[in-house]
C-alpha cells in the first residue's frame, strides 16, 4: 500500500521521534505526537504504515521498522575515476542494527594510540566492542592484562597466546601471565568532521 503525499510531513516527525531514541509508543502517545484530536484519525493512519511496512503493531504498540528510521543506502561509489551515481537510494539502513549483532554484550571504545593503523584502526576511532564473541586466530580483540588493555590482533597456537600489532613499530605481545579477553571487536566507526 502506497502512503499519500500529504502525510510525509507526520512521517518525518515520527522518524525524527524514534530516531531520537524511542523504540515504542501507544496510540495516545501518537496521537498527541503527530497533532490528532482524535484516536480514529491516527489509528488509520498508524494502520496505513503497518500495512506499508514502516510501523509494526505489538504488545499494544507501535515498533518502527527499518523504513521508517533507517537512512538511505545506496549501492556503491568508487573510490577510483569519477562515475555518475544512481539517484535513489536501493534500500534503507539502520547503522545500529547493521554494527550491533547483540546488544545487550557490546560497548563502544575510543581507541588511544596507532598500535592498530595497519587494520584500519586510528587513534580517536570508536571500536564496537562484542562481549559475547570467542576470540578466533586473526580476530581483533581487547585484552586485560596486568590491569592495563589493549587492542591488538588475537592469537593462540599450542595454547601459546600472542597478542599482535598492526603497526611495524611494535613488537607482538606474548602473553605468559594472566591475560583476560574483554570481547572480540565487530567493527570500528570514524568521523570525519
């Protein structure tokens, strides 16, 4: 079902609302959001997106999906010669849900020092830490030891662990006293300005 031009403008103060940090709301609360002075005109029109796919309707509320909070995703762009781009985006994007695979175990890190330049890894970056992750050969982890972590490339061969830069001017670590694993690192962010 295609959504009238004329409600976009209560579209966008619903993305804006559940962009801000919302992830459920009741139909009073709609109603009075979106300026309706009465129930059956915003149960409509909540009804006209959960049938168009932007909302779903749960436990007595309102869930935006990808559609509504999500932010346009176009295919690619090159790095190379210049090309023309598409004009509409493919499909929409939801930056959390594409970085967090489990929530309630990941943390974000700013990253302090160049130990990890080579992998792309800058001072002032933000690492998206995964508690509940086991640490595989080549997987980027934080590590405790001593008290003091650090971020480096993970590796444990004949239960040796070794602990590996990503940067020529540090030496691997070689782990022979206690070493606790905090999480295995699922993506890093930067910001540009």
């Amino acid at each position: 079902m295609r959504i009238d031009k004329k409600y976009n403008q209560k579209i966008d103060i619903l993305r804006t609302f559940f962009r801000g940090g919302w992830v459920y709301t009741s139909l009073d609360q709609m109603r009075e959001l979106l300026g309706y002075s009465h129930r059956s005109g915003v149960q409509l029109f909540l009804q006209k997106l959960v049938e168009s796919g932007i909302l779903f309707f749960e436990n007595k509320g309102y869930i935006p999906t990808d559609k509504l909070t999500g932010y346009p995703l176009f295919e690619s762009v090159r790095a190379g010669l210049p090309f023309t781009p598409e004009t509409h985006p493919t499909s929409q994007m939801d930056l959390e849900k594409y970085l967090i695979e489990h929530p309630a175990s990941t943390y974000f890190v700013k990253v302090k020092g160049d130990s990890m330049e080579d992998a792309g890894i800058r001072q002032g970056d933000i690492v998206i830490l995964d508690r509940s992750l086991t640490p595989k050969n080549g997987d980027i982890v934080i590590a405790s030891l001593d008290g003091d972590v650090t971020l480096k490339y993970f590796e444990k061969k004949w239960e040796r662990l070794r602990l590996i830069p990503a940067n020529a001017k540090y030496e691997p670590i070689i782990v022979n006293g206690p070493c606790e694993i905090l999480g295995v690192i699922a993506g890093s962010v930067r910001k540009y300005h």
